[in-house]
C-alpha cells in the first residue's frame, strides 16, 4: 500500500510491481506523481526498464541485493527534489 506521498524508498521497494503492472490504479497513480516530481526515481525506472529489456524477464533476483541496498540507503536519494540537480547515482 502506497501513502499518499510515496517516498523514494517506497518507489524503490515497488518498481516490480509497478512495471508487471501489478499495483491497483490508484497507488499506480500515486507512484507516477511521485515519478514525475522526482527525477532520482524516474532515472531508476529507466534504468530498471532497460534492465528488464535486457533480461527479458524481472524477478526480485534481478536487482543484486547490494543495488538494492545502496538504493535504499544511497545519501543522494531522498533528496532528489530539485530537478535539474539530481544527484542519483547512475552506474
Ligand atoms: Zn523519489
């Protein structure tokens, strides 16, 4: 269940769900508000889609436990709220 705020942590936990089109149309709703004032988890959906291109599948296994860690706890994310100034860790 996303708040009505979804924060970055919740983007990061839910972007599986969210690209198998999983989540129920008003949290779909939420988590694309959020997107689009967020630059750091819009660059993180790109990058999860193009993974998931390049696999041709997305399972929990796809996302190394490490990425997922450092996603979660990465200084940089959370504070993505300046568009233009993200500093979300590419590579
Ligand atoms: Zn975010």
């Amino acid at each position: 269940m996303i708040a009505d705020n979804p924060t970055c942590q919740d983007v990061v936990v839910l972007v599986t769900e969210y690209l198998e089109e999983a989540l129920p149309a008003a949290e779909r709703a939420r988590f694309e508000a959020h997107l689009a004032a967020c630059p750091g988890c819009a660059i993180y959906l790109r990058q999860m889609q193009r993974t998931i291109k390049a696999l041709g599948t997305l399972t929990e296994e796809t996302i190394p436990a490490d990425t997922m860690a450092e996603l979660l706890r990465g200084p940089a994310h959370g504070q993505v709220t300046l568009v233009g100034r993200n500093t979300f860790p590419l590579e």
